[in-house]
C-alpha cells in the first residue's frame, strides 16, 4: 500500500509535517488544492522535478508552474514584478489564479522548460498551504494526471494511475472547483488569459481598474 493519509474530515498538522519532510528531501507527493490536486516537488530541488516528469509522462517542453504559502516567496522565483502583477496577486492570492512572471535565476530551466517566465500560484486550500509552509519552499505542481489525461479531482483515480511511483498521498477529499486554474500574463500592461478558469478577465480588469 503507497503512503497514504487520509484529511477529509480533519487537517492534522502532525501528519503533514511528516509529508513536508519528504517533499524536503526530495521526494514527490501528490496532495489537493481548490482546483485539482497537484503532484508536487521542491521546486529548486532539479532532480525532485524531473521525476514529476517521469510520472505524469509529460513534455519536458511544458513548464510546471509554482506554489506558493505566502507573498514573500514570490521574490525567490520573480524578478522585476510590476504594480499591476502585486495588485493582482495581493487580491487573488490565495485563489484560483496562476500568473506568469519573469523568472528568476534561482528557478531552473527544468521547471519552466527553458523559458524566462515562471507561473506562480497560492492555492487557497489549507493542506496545500500548510503542506508548502513547513517545507519551506516554494513547491514545483502540476496536475495530478497522466499526460493527455483529465486532471484529477478525485484521489483515487490518481493513485490507480500513479501507483507507487509517488512517495505521499494527501487526500483531502473532491476538489472544490474541480477545474485547473486562470492563467494570466501581464503584456506591456494587456491582460492576455492563457487558460480560462473561475476568475475571468473581466474580474481581473475591475482589480486593475481599481485607484490605490
């Protein structure tokens, strides 16, 4: 039986800290946010994301985007952030949003597939938060699926495909929205939405919009 740990009902900081120090010394785990359920890695650990490459059987053309507990992180993985992209994060963080900034020299070509952009992304799900605050650092999380295949909503099916090639199972039971995340990118200040999710362009343009 793969390492399992049941939180449907009940978030036991206890047993989330024995999965944190996995994820610490390089290990893979799959556990839920908001949208779907992730199957994360250190995100400056090179080795740790390219067995989620492995697992998912995914193009090591795609970048993984990044998981963060709070809005310090964001400045290991970013650089030259603008207002907009802070104004943006600072109201849909934690959320249903990726966003995708310049990527720093800490982030490895492995995670953002040879690009100089970064997605980034505070899940607003309690395991995945305090799962990336006891680790410490920010978590590399794709969908928790095989390549080509729905992303998972539901543990159970993500274990039958993944099986024992994954260290950690959170279950946190079905997913809230039980669809992928906003992507959004900032372009000589034009909102572009690279993959429609919950929160939509035109909630984006009314937080711009807004007068600080």
């Amino acid at each position: 039986m793969e390492h399992y740990i049941d939180l449907k009902n009940k978030t036991e900081y206890d047993k989330i800290n024995q999965v944190a120090e996995i994820l610490k010394q390089g290990g893979v785990v799959v556990f839920p946010t908001e949208t779907v359920y992730g199957i994360g890695a250190d995100c400056f650990n090179s080795e740790a994301v390219e067995r989620i490459y492995e697992i998912k059987n995914r193009s090591r053309e795609k970048a993984i985007s990044v998981l963060i507990s709070n809005l310090e992180m964001v400045d290991d993985l970013a650089i030259d952030i603008s207002k907009e992209e802070r104004k943006i994060m600072k109201k849909f963080f934690p959320g249903p949003l990726t966003i995708i900034l310049k990527k720093s020299n800490k982030v490895s070509n492995i995670v953002t597939a040879g690009k100089d952009t970064v997605g980034v992304r505070m899940p607003e799900n309690e395991i995945a938060l305090k799962l990336i605050e006891l680790v410490g650092r920010p978590l590399a999380t794709p969908s928790a699926n095989l390549s080509g295949e729905p992303s998972g909503i539901e543990l159970n099916q993500i274990m039958k495909s993944f099986g024992e090639k994954v260290d950690y199972y959170i279950d946190g039971g079905k997913s809230k929205f039980a669809t992928p995340s906003t992507i959004v990118k900032l372009e000589n200040g034009e909102i572009q939405i690279l993959r429609e999710g919950v929160i939509t362009k035109e909630d984006i343009e009314k937080v711009l919009e807004e007068v600080d």
